[in-house]
C-alpha cells in the first residue's frame, strides 16, 4: 500500500496571512496612517506586507463587510470616506448603544467588573495624551489605554448583540479621533476628569449619573470633530458642517 507522508515543515497557512493583513489594514484605517477615500490596491499592499494578493484581497473584502473598506467593481478598494452626515449619524448611534449597554452593566456587574473598571481607568490615568505632532504618535498607548476604559465600563452588559454593535461603532468613531487631535482648535477640556466622574458615578451604581455623564463626555468629543471638520480637515467632507 502506498504511504502519503504529510509535509510537517512550519508554515504560514493562507488564513493566518488572512488574518495578519485584516488586523494591520483595520488598525492603520483607524489610526489613519491610511487617510478618508485613500486607493487600496492590493499590488502595492503586498509590496509592503508581504503576505500575498490573495490574503490581501480576502482582508480588504472583510474590511469592506465591516463598513470600514468601500470596495467597487472594477475599480478596486478605498477606505471609506469621513463625512459630516455619516459621523453625526455614528455618534448619535453610538450614544443610544453606550446608554443601553452601560445601564445593563451598572445593574448586573459584580465586584470583579468594577474592579477591572477601576483598573482601566488607573493604567489611562498614567498614559500620556497622545501628541500628533510626533512622528510615532499614532503608536500611542494610549488610544488602546483608551479604548480598554471604555470597553470595561461596558462589560458586564448580558447582550452580546448589544456588545457587537458597540464595537462596531467604536471602531468607526475612533476614525475621526486622529482628526479631532490634529485640529487646530482643541476643546478645552479635562478628559481624566470626565473619565473619573464617569467611574464614580458607576461605583456609587447611579445610573443616571453615569448616563448622563457618558453622554456629554460622547457629546464633546463630537462637537471637536465637527469644528475641525467647519475649519477643512484634509480629507474630511464637511457638507452639512456649521462650526
């Protein structure tokens, strides 16, 4: 009988190349090392991964599901355009979501979930702001410090659909972040203060509080965009922005 021997040399398969070009595309589109509307042709991305066109085609189709690739026939891949109306609509969406998944977790977290809040929110306490005027600044601890804060406050929340949908939209508002700190105009504003009140008002298990707080501190980080999008942002469609 004849004996198949597997070839058991390592090697990178298809999927994990996959997977490596969906996370380095996904994070340089939201830290916006790729800008708004920018080609994405899978020719030159290979050049510069080198995982190949295949995996790179697969990534960008992924990317496309997830609202954060336009892909068009015949005419190849692009991020996706930072407009006005789409991130007032974003926010406003993100608001609700944020209200209905932190309500849930102020109810039912346990000791061990604001443990974990309070543990987020010292760790981004001791990050520096990110400065966009340096060249490794889109590197920054402290937008995944940031992003980890604000993903503990809502984890004790029992819906997982509830969970997807905020991820989904915090993924697509921390895009328009790098425009907001690249803005000439930066509200004046104590960000670990708002984050500390935030905590606060969980631990004391005041919902309303915390709602409501979350709320301006969501509603502040919009009003910085939509100044900086009145003021020309590069790549920024400001139709509909008033300043």
């Amino acid at each position: 009988m004849e004996t198949f021997v597997l070839d058991e040399r390592p090697s990178e398969s298809s999927s994990s190349r996959t997977e490596r070009a969906y996370e380095r595309l996904r994070q340089e589109i939201l830290r916006g090392e790729l800008a708004p509307n920018e080609r994405l042709r899978a020719a030159d991305l290979d050049k510069r991964f080198h995982l190949g066109l295949t995996p790179i085609r697969e990534a960008l189709a992924r990317l496309g599901s997830e609202g954060l690739v336009a892909v068009e026939a015949h005419r190849g891949a692009r991020v996706v355009e930072s407009s006005i109306a789409e991130f007032t609509d974003l926010m406003k969406a993100r608001r609700e979501i944020e209200r209905l998944c932190l309500s849930d977790a102020i109810e039912h977290g346990d000791a061990r979930w604001e443990a974990g809040v309070v543990a987020a929110l010292h760790v981004l306490q001791r990050t520096p702001l990110p400065d966009f005027s340096r060249p490794d600044a889109l590197a920054s601890e402290w937008e995944d410090r940031h992003r980890q804060f604000h993903a503990a406050l809502v984890g004790a929340c029992r819906s997982q659909w509830l969970l997807r949908f905020w991820n989904q939209l915090t993924d697509h508002s921390q895009r328009y972040r790098k425009i907001r700190l690249e803005s000439t105009h930066l509200v004046a504003r104590d960000v670990n203060a708002e984050h500390q009140a935030i905590v606060d008002a969980v631990l004391a298990r005041d919902t309303q509080a915390a709602v409501s707080l979350m709320e301006r501190h969501l509603s502040e980080t919009e009003r910085a965009v939509l100044h900086a999008a009145a003021n020309g942002t590069p790549g920024f469609d400001k139709r509909g922005a008033s300043g």
